[in-house]
C-alpha cells in the first residue's frame, strides 16, 4: 500500500495484482502517479455522476393533484368514533368543521398546537363528518388549497431563518381516505 498527498488529502491506494509490473523506462513512482490519477479520475466521474443522479426535481406543485371532489352545503357533525383520537380533540374538531372545506374539495384541515414547535394535522370530511389524523406532527404548519390534493406539511416559506438542520418538508397528496408521502426535503 502507497500513501500519496494530493492536494493536502491524504489517499491510500492499494496496488492489486491486476497491474503490470513497471517497465525499465517507468518508474514504480511514475506508475503510482498514473493510477492514483485515473483512480481519482474515475472516482471524481463517479461521483458527479451520483451528485447529479440525485440532484431533486421540483417539488410538487397544487396544480400538479388537482382536487376530485367538491362539497356544497351544511357539513356533517364530526364523526368522534371514525379516529381513535377524535373524542380527545372534539372541540377543535368541531369548531374546525364548522368552517367548511378548505382542502381537496370536500375536506376541512384543522390544525392544534401539541407543544413548542408541534401542530397535529387532522382532515375532516364535509359529507360524513370522518377523521383523519396525521401521524407526524408538523414543526412550522402546513399549506393547502381548496382545488388540489396536495398537503405540504413545513412548507419553506414558513421556516424561521435559522431553520434546525432536522426539519424537513413533507409533501403529501390526499386519496379521499389518507395521506399517501410523495417527496420530503431538509432545507
């Protein structure tokens, strides 16, 4: 195993087998030099390969999940036995309700602080009155329209300045019965 400092890294390069043995006119040095740089060379394409490889389209946009549905009329009475954890937040739940839909066409988002830092997300449907309750909180709110699907939980314009490093955005689309993830990315 040789040591070689390019650059001041320090890289240890292994020398199989497979490599010829120097001829008069090269030296060992000279061969060393001449792998390392195809190594490196061919790390260095490796690597932005893979860089560019997972380089993140666009994140979703509402008009890419347009909303299905659509609700005219008085909302149902929340269901408190369609979630688990309906009769806990009855109260928010019914005054959320009574607002009417404001998300996917027939559906009602209500949010409720949970701690510093902590909304609970939950969907009311307009027609039965049927609860669903996200599973991870949001840290710094949630977006949505009336026409789309999507939910975008963190969305980036609602990050302080001095974002933690751990928060992420969350996208979400709505299939009338849960949220299924589509993208999440850290700031």
């Amino acid at each position: 195993m040789k040591i070689i400092v390019l650059s001041g890294l320090t890289l240890a390069l292994a020398l199989g087998c497979s490599s010829p043995p120097p001829s008069t006119t090269e030296s060992s040095t000279d061969q060393v030099k001449t792998s390392s740089a195809k190594t490196l060379n061919n790390r260095t394409e490796t690597i932005a390969s893979e860089v560019s490889d997972t380089q993140q389209t666009s994140p979703p946009d509402f008009q890419d999940y347009p909303a299905t549905d659509s609700f005219s009329g008085t909302p149902a009475p929340v269901d408190l036995t369609s979630h688990p954890q309906a009769r806990r937040f009855r109260t928010v739940l019914r005054q959320g309700a009574k607002q009417g839909p404001n998300f996917a066409g027939k559906y009602t988002v209500v949010t409720w602080g949970c701690g510093t830092s902590c909304q609970v997300v939950g969907i009311i449907n307009a027609e039965t009155g049927s609860v669903y309750i996200l599973d991870r909180p949001a840290e710094a709110g949630v977006k949505f329209q009336l026409d789309s699907r999507l939910l975008v939980v963190n969305p980036p314009e609602n990050f302080p300045d001095n974002e933690p490093d751990w928060m992420e955005t969350r996208y979400y689309v709505w299939d009338g019965t849960q949220l299924t993830e589509v993208s999440a990315s850290t700031s």
